[in-house]
C-alpha cells in the first residue's frame, strides 16, 4: 500500500483571487442595498398605512365571498344534477 502525500507543506487555507473579488462584490451590494433602504425609498406614512391595509382587508373579504358563492352555487347545481342518477 502506497501512502499519498501532498508535495505541499501544511498551509492556512488560502482563497483564491475569485473567491476574494466575489466577497467584495456581496460586501458592497450589501452596503449599497443598506443605504437605499435608508436613504433613497420613500416609506408609507403610518395614515397610509391604515388606509392601504384597510382597503386590503375589504378586497379579501370580497373575494373570499366571491368565491364562497361560485363554490355553494357548483355545489348545489352538481347536487342536483348528480341525485338525477
């Protein structure tokens, strides 16, 4: 049995050039998105914010009755047409 030895001594680990450039690259994306969050995007005022999750609310409410009826009215017409067999 032959025993494999690296022909290179014990080092650190190393990182190569890609690996380098591609941390600095996410480092500085991460502090661009940090100071757009913080600097460029106009957040909704809270009176607005009530507003916007109100009118929501009423659309959910709207669908959810939307759908509740399609789905009684198919009920009732398959009932139906299922108790002819």
């Amino acid at each position: 049995m032959v025993a494999y030895r690296s022909p290179k001594p014990l080092m650190g680990v190393r990182i190569s050039l890609p690996v380098l450039n591609l941390i600095i690259i996410m480092k500085e994306y991460i502090q661009k998105s940090i100071e757009e969050l913080f600097y460029k995007v106009s957040w909704p005022s809270w009176d607005e914010l009530q507003n916007d999750s109100i009118v929501v609310a009423i659309a959910s409410v709207i669908i959810a009755l939307t759908i509740y009826l399609m789905d009684a009215s198919w009920s009732s017409l398959l009932g139906a047409f299922y108790s002819m067999f």
